[in-house]
C-alpha cells in the first residue's frame, strides 16, 4: 500500500515540474538555514564537553560582596590550603594563561597561548597526552627541572610532527625545558591554548590576596553540588579566620562547568538564531500549503471521483500526505547545499582563535538526521491542513462544482490565514535583524575617541631571567621604540602595557588626598604604564594642564595624566591639577601628582561595553610588561610598515618574537566581529522570509483573480472602471498584509526584549526599526498585489462571462 502511494505520489508530482520545483526550492531554503544553526546549536550546546563525567567537573571562584567582586579568581596558596582541605572533591587543579615564547634556533621565536598549570589537571579532565606522558607531582614543585608540553598544532607546524621530540630540549621563555608530551589533536585547553608548563614555580612567588588562578574541582562520587558548596564555604571561613589581612570578606562558591564554558549571552545568541530560522520554516512552510491549497482545489474533481469509486477519506488524506512529505524529501539535498554555504558563511567570517577548541560545528550524521527528520515533520504540518480540506466537502458538492476545480471561496479563509502569518513572521525577522544590524552599524560608526586610520599596532615578548629586573624591561622597551621612531614615515611611538583597543593595563583601587572614604568604597581607576608620546601617537586632546616631558616619562617620576572620567570622578567640579593619588595596592606605593588631563579614549571596543572608564596614565618604568603593546603613528599606510617594524625589534633583540600585528582599524573592526555576522545571517533570514511572504501574498491574489475572473467580468461589464478593478485586487491584498503587520508588531513588541542584552545603543522596542520595517513591508505587499491586479484588469467582460 505504502509503495503505491509513493509511485502516485511520484507520478503526480513530476506531472507538475513548476509546481514541484516551487515547493521545494522554498522548503529547502527554510531546511537548510534550519540545519545551518542546529549544526551551530548542536556543536556549542547539545554535544557532550570532551571530558569524561563532565557534570562532576565544578568551577570555582571567590566573592566579596564588599569590594564588589562576584566570581574572582583564586590565590595560589588559597589554592593549595583548599586542595589540601576539601572532603568533597576528589582533585582540585588550578591554571592560569601565560604567554610562552618558543626559541630553540630552527626558526624564528615565536610567542604562544601558554598556561601554568598544576600537575593534575590533565588527569582531571581525563584527557592524557597522545606522545610522552603526562605532569607528574615532582614536575610541579619549586626547582624542579622545567618541563613543557606541546599542543598538537605546534608539534605538527614547529616540528613537522617529529616522533623523537619527547626527550628534546626546547628555549621557553629563555629556558630551557625538557618537552615530555603531546596533546590530542585540537586539544587546546582550556581555549585556544599551546603550550603548558607546571604552575609552581611561578605561583610559589605570589602573594596570597594575589587572586588570578581558575581552579576546577572534580566532585566524588555519590557528593552533590550543594555539599560541594558547603564544603567551599566552611574552607573560605577557615581561611579568613587564619589569615583575615588577605582573606577578610572573601568567600568561595561555585558553578556548573558548562554555564563556565557557555555564558548566558551565547547561549542567548544562539538561541535567538535558532529561533529565527524556526520562524524562516514556518514561513516556508506556510508558502507551501497555500501551494497545496491550490493545488488541492484544481484537483478537487479528481479527488471527489477517487472517493466515489470508494476511496476512503482516510485512505486518500494519507495519499495527498505522502506526497506532501515527498516534496519535504526532495528538498533535502539542496537544503544541504544551503547548509553548506551556511556554515562556510559563518567560518569565514568568524577571526581564528575566536571560538574555543572544544567548539566545533559541522554537517556530520546528526545534522543529515536533523535535516531528513525536519523535512518528513515539516512535510505532514503543510500538507495536513490541505489535505483534510481537500477531502472535506461532499461529493455530491464537488461534482455539482464541476470543471472549475474550486472549492469555493468560503475556504479560501485558510489561504488567507496562511498568508496573513507569513506576513507576521516575516515582519518580525525584518525587525529583529533591523536591530542588529543598527547594532552593528553603531558599533561601526561608534567614536573610540582617536583616529584609527594611521594608527600599526604589535605586541613582542621579553621572556627569561634577562628581563626580569624591571629597569631592564624599561630599557629594551625605551630602545625598541627609539629605532621604530628612527624608521622613515613613523611620525610617533609608544609602548605600554596595554594596545589601545586590544586589551592590558592595569590599575586598582586608588586613595585620593584629601578625600578619605569608607574601606573597601575606594574608587577603582584603571593605569596604563605608557613610554613617552601616547598622547602624540593616538592624536588625544590635552584638555588642561601639561604633558609629561621626554625625561618624565622615561623615568619613575610619580607623574601622571588623567582623563577626563577620572578627573570628573575623583574631584568633580575641583581642579585636579597638581592634586595626588595613590593606589591602594602595596607594589607601587608612590604617591602620583596630576600634572594635566587628556581627552576620553576607549582602551577597549567590545560588543555591548562601550564605558570609558577612569584612567591614569603613567611613566613605563612604573609597571613594565613582559608583554608589552607598540603602537606607531605612520604617514601613509600603516600596514607598509609591517616589515620595518619587525626588522626594529629583531635589531634590538632577535629574541623576542612578535605577534598580533595588525593596523588599529582592522583591530577596531575585528572587536565587534560578532554583530556583522550576526547582522549578515538575520539579514538574511529576514530576507528569505520577505521573499517567501510576497510569494505568498503574490500566490494567493493570482489564485483568487482566477477563481473570481466571472465576477470582475461582470464588474466591468456593469461600468466598472479598470481603476476601480485594481484597487479591489490590491486593497485585498493590503487587507491580508495591513493584518499580519499589525500582529507582527505586537508578536515582536513582545520578543525583542528577550534580546536587549545584545544589542548596542538601540532599544528592543525602537520606533524607526518597528515603523521603517512596517512600511517597506508594506510596500512589498503592494507590489507583490499589482501584478495579480494587472491581469484581474485585462479580463476580458464577454470571455468571462461566456466561460461561465
């Protein structure tokens, strides 16, 4: 029975080749952006971390309600005290990023992700190296002999996979480091990590209330989360009886290691994509069953005679069904091909090292089971309605319709239905994706307080005992921007410790004189160690006062500029000029005097924060970086430059690598790289959605100016002018689109705060989004309405009326 309903089916489906064709081209396009973001989904959200019993792993943090920290990190010897401590964990491992540097003389040095990590973690995550083995608790002490292990990537690039590199000396960081091991392939934790080197040799040198460690615990067996809390508490007030200066009001908590891995704002993301392109398939869908519909109505005569022959309706429902679910079928492999641009869409243009390694989305067997189970699905909800109302009417009505092939209008509400919710839901996607493509384009247009056009940006890395005396970080940083200043087209330099846009610096709560507060109510400001010239070099405004000399700002003379929020913050409407700060932190108790206030900048481009925060800007020598931040003002094009600068830092010290080289306008655009591509990928949504709404409105205005061809006839016939006839077909196809817009408005007016969160200055509910949208619909409807009503006006009265 099944077969002949499929050869059937088959028979009348290619019968109508543009009928066919049609339907499928408009389901596929909804399957494939469907399987393109359930690949997305699936790859961040459904598939299991790599870890094995992941949901024992917790992640831990501190808190401190006073100071206002929420989820801080962890101080390495608080670390040791909680791993020696706990009764509910059955390891705690700790890690923390460091940059390493790789310079063993058979290429360039070259600067990695690294991470210090204690000797277990691995072992607790369950996953051992692929060559080599594992850190051993004698690798992780004071004055053990260095060790390193490699990731799969820089085994294969720097060593083109040698077997014997296990046992091999390598320089990191300017030491030498026996390498004992290789990770799995794409195995980069805990993102996009390297290198990994044993933790306490450098936690050993930090203080207590120094909070920068990640600490993961893997529970035991039988222990929930909520005794795991406890167990945390209980250790955290031990710890702040034993060493209140340090621990006082500090607390430790945890949480779940997927909401540590996926944060609510992708999730939240995802979700919204995943939403819209659900709305795509019900709008496709929709497009299909007025197909249907229309189609059932011209076979309405034939299906009439099936049941006379004694055809059952159930028998003939399931027939119209397996064709409907035929053409869901057919649509598989060109929604496959929309799937594969998709997902290369999305790749491309994500930057490298933008999504974790444990991250992967591709169109493997779950995605093709996705997609066959979607079309089958979508195939019985657009061909049921059709269906039961082909077989609804009597037969001894359909047989009294003869030859016309009609149903009558009096169903033709269903169609019109149809159309009036494809209309909505497209209404709906046009705004979300008018939204963040404003989003996008503020962020593109958003004033970042200097000009980036002119602007070379790189970082090198001063690794080994060379450069651990800060005078000596001071010295080769001060050398290195003297050649780049010498170089022909540099018109200004500096290095700090932070790359405008790019991240770094520092900074801390701060005493003000004069101006005493509560402990812990210190203002916090943020510090960036700067060489001379970052005022030159960015193109900031000195608003008041002076800048720091050459001499000044070469040397620690607690000598500072301030920009204008920290001038506002701290001495409001005062003069802060020749007034004193300090920051509350012990390593740099040098009290600074403010000798002139600079222009706001943003030292950072993110997604949604655009906040400027406070700042003061320092002599270099008070808080050198190993990883320290150039940035050159060029005459020209920047990127020209690349090589000369390079060549610069090699002439000072052919050590240290460089890396992150970018000119600041590509670092700028590559901060917000997320709202185009979101921008890009709800445009098109929106798009399809726009397309498939005129078809439909187009499709049902054709159907019905053929079902009423005697009416207007009649219309003319009596003095009806051709005007008058195009007005009635378009005023009925802005009735259908005027309603759908209305509940698209209120349906979106209710689904768009969901995503406030991501969006950057524009409102969920924004009036020019919400109205721009309405009326280009609108105007989409009416010309989706004159073509239909072009031809009702070319009836021809006395054909008509003879027809009949």
């Amino acid at each position: 029975m099944l077969l002949q309903d499929i050869r059937y089916a088959w028979r009348s489906l290619t019968k109508t080749p543009g009928f066919t064709a049609i339907a499928v081209a408009c389901l596929a396009l909804g399957i494939g952006i469907n399987t393109t973001i359930f690949s997305v989904v699936d790859g961040v959200m459904i598939k299991p971390y790599p870890y094995p019993d992941a949901d024992r792993i917790l992640v831990l943090h501190s808190h401190n309600q006073r100071a206002g920290v929420n989820r801080g990190g962890i101080s390495y010897l608080n670390y040791r005290d909680f791993r020696d401590q706990t009764t509910t964990f059955d390891s705690l491992a700790a890690f923390s990023m460091r940059s390493l540097t790789i310079s063993d003389g058979t290429s360039e040095p070259e600067r990695y992700v690294g991470q210090t990590v204690t000797w277990n973690l691995f072992e607790l995550l369950g996953t051992p190296p692929i060559l080599g083995r594992n850190f051993v608790p004698d690798d992780d002490r004071p004055g053990a002999e260095p060790v390193v292990i490699l990731s799969h990537e820089v085994w294969q690039n720097r060593y083109a996979g040698d077997r014997n590199i296990v046992g091999r000396s390598i320089s990191v960081n300017a030491r030498p480091h026996t390498v004992i091991g290789v990770m799995p392939e794409r195995f980069a934790f805990p993102e996009n990590t390297r290198l990994w080197v044993t933790l306490a040799p450098y936690g050993e040198k930090t203080a207590r209330n120094v909070r920068y460690l990640q600490v993961f615990g893997r529970m035991k067996r039988g222990v929930t989360a909520e005794q795991a809390a406890a167990d945390l508490t209980a250790m955290a007030g031990r710890l702040a009886e034993a060493y209140p200066a340090e621990n006082r009001d500090w607390g430790a908590a945890h949480r779940l290691l997927s909401d540590w891995m996926l944060p609510a704002q992708p999730k939240l993301i995802i979700l919204s994509m995943m939403g819209a392109v659900t709305l795509v398939l019900f709008v496709a869908c929709s497009n299909v069953a007025n197909l249907l519909l229309a189609r059932a109505s011209v076979r309405h005569r034939e299906i009439s005679i099936r049941a006379a022959l004694g055809a059952g309706r159930l028998r003939i429902v399931r027939q119209l069904l397996t064709e409907s679910m035929m053409i869901g079928l057919f649509s598989v492999p060109l929604g496959i091909v929309v799937a594969w641009g998709g997902l290369a869409l999305m790749d491309s243009s994500i930057p490298p090292d933008s999504i974790p390694y444990f991250i992967h989305w591709t169109l493997d067997s779950r995605s093709l089971i996705y997609t066959v189970t979607i079309a089958l699905a979508t195939g019985i909800i657009f061909g049921a309605a059709p269906a039961i109302q082909a077989t609804g009417a009597s037969l001894q009505e359909s047989l009294r319709e003869g030859g016309r092939g009609s149903a009558g209008e009096r169903r033709a509400w269903l169609r019109n239905t149809l159309v009036v919710a494809q209309v909505g839901l497209a209404l709906i996607l046009l705004i979300g994706s008018s939204l963040f493509v404003r989003s996008f384009l503020n962020l593109q247009g958003a004033q970042v307080g200097f000009d980036t056009a002119p602007l070379m940006t790189l970082r090198f890395y001063l690794p080994g005992e060379t450069y651990e005396p800060a005078d000596a970080k001071a010295r080769r940083v001060e050398d290195i921007v003297r050649r780049v200043e010498s170089v022909p087209g540099v018109q200004a330099a500096f290095g700090s410790n932070f790359v405008p846009l790019g991240g770094g610096g520092g900074g801390g709560d701060v005493f003000v004189e004069g101006k005493p507060v509560e402990p812990g109510q210190e203002p916090n400001v943020s510090m960036i160690a700067a060489t001379p010239h970052i005022r030159q070099t960015l193109g900031v405004a000195l608003v008041r006062g002076r800048d720091l000399t050459d001499t000044e700002g070469a040397s620690k003379n607690p000598l500072a500029l301030v920009n204008q929020t920290m001038a506002k913050q701290l001495w409001g409407d005062e003069d802060p000029i020749g007034r004193r700060f300090r920051f509350k932190s012990d390593t740099i108790p040098d009290w600074f005097t403010v000798v002139g206030i600079v222009a706001d900048f943003r030292h950072f481009q993110g997604n949604s924060d655009q906040t400027v925060f406070p700042s003061a800007y320092v002599p270099y020598p008070f808080e050198p970086s190993l990883n320290t931040g150039l940035t050159v003002r060029v005459a020209g094009d920047p990127a020209a430059l690349t090589t000369a600068l390079r060549e610069q830092v090699r002439l000072a010290d052919p050590s240290l690598p460089v890396f992150q080289v970018s000119t600041m306008e590509n670092l700028r655009q590559r901060s917000f790289w997320q709202y185009r591509l979101f921008g890009v990928m709800f445009l098109l949504f929106g798009v399809i959605a726009l397309v498939l709404a005129s078809i439909g409105v187009y499709g049902v205005l054709s159907y019905s100016v053929s079902q009423r061809t005697q009416e207007i006839g009649v219309r003319v016939a009596l003095g009806a002018a051709r005007q008058d006839v195009l007005r009635l077909v378009v005023g009925q196809g802005l009735k259908l689109a005027g309603i759908g817009i209305v509940l698209g408005m209120i349906a979106a007016a209710f689904i768009t705060p969901a995503v406030q969160s991501i969006l950057y200055n524009v409102t969920p509910t924004d009036p020019l989004s919400f109205s721009a949208v309405a009326i280009f619909l609108t105007g989409v409807a009416t010309a989706a309405s004159y073509i239909p009503a072009r031809r009702a006006m070319a009836v021809d009265p006395i054909v008509a009326i003879r027809n009949d």
